[in-house]
C-alpha cells in the first residue's frame, strides 16, 4: 500500500476532524457574546422591571447552542474513530479507500444528548440555563 495514500486520506479525515472541533469553538464564542451583549444592553431594564420574558427568550439560543455543540462534538469522535480505523485496516486493505462516511462508527459513540450531559458540555451549558431557569423562577414567584 502506498503510503502517499495513508496519508492523503488521513489528511482528508483530520481536516474535517478540525472542522467540528472548530464550530464547537465558535457555538461556545457566539454563545457568550450573545448572552452578555442581552445583558448589557437590557441591564436597566432587568433590573426595574419584573419582565423575565427576556430570560424566556435567552433560552431558546443557550439550548439550541447545547444540542449543536454536542452534535458536532458527537459527528467529530464519529470521525475519530474513522480516523482510528484507516490507521489500523489501511495497509491490509483497500475497502473504504477514500470513504469519508461515518456513519458505521455511530453505534460506537455516544448519542448526541448523551454527550449534551458529559461533564465538560454540562458544566459549559448547564450553568448558564440554570442561572436563567432560577432568575424566570425568581421574577416569576417574586
């Protein structure tokens, strides 16, 4: 098997490996930003006002962001086990040369939403959708 090969498409698996990694970053950078941005600009009038309508609306990005990260956290170990598996099977086989389907690694990852509960992805999404949870309760009770 000619090594150019291997190469060429581990290459072509790393970089789509480097693409999911990167749009986790960038959901986790857009969250923030979005969240201080509603709370800078509306400062004043979450303070004053018993409106936790805002905070109704908050959520719907931190979850949406929660399920993408994990999906795309979820398509890159899918990846890494492709990954895994051409660096095992390449010189003894030909089959799948070039195949960048992932799909016969997903029985081998975690779900989507089991990944959405992993430590790091819950600490990351969890805290500010319980920081919001607990201030509509307060609003809203108080």
């Amino acid at each position: 098997m000619d090594k150019e090969i291997l190469h060429k498409e581990i290459d072509l698996i790393q970089s789509v490996i480097n693409r999911m990694a990167n749009n986790s970053f960038l959901l986790k950078g857009w969250l923030i930003s979005i969240i201080a941005v509603v709370l800078a600009l509306s400062k004043d009038s979450i303070i004053s006002k018993n409106d936790y309508a805002i905070f109704i609306v908050m959520l719907l990005p931190t979850l949406t962001f929660w399920y993408l990260d994990a999906f795309f956290l979820h398509k890159e170990k899918c990846y890494r086990k492709l990954y895994d598996w051409v660096i095992e099977n390449r010189e003894k086989s030909k089959e799948f040369l070039y195949n960048l389907n992932y799909k016969r690694f997903e029985s081998e990852v975690h779900s989507i939403f089991r990944i959405m509960f992993s430590t790091t992805l819950l600490a990351f999404y969890g805290l500010p959708f319980l920081f919001l949870i607990s201030i509509i309760a307060y609003k809203y009770f108080c």
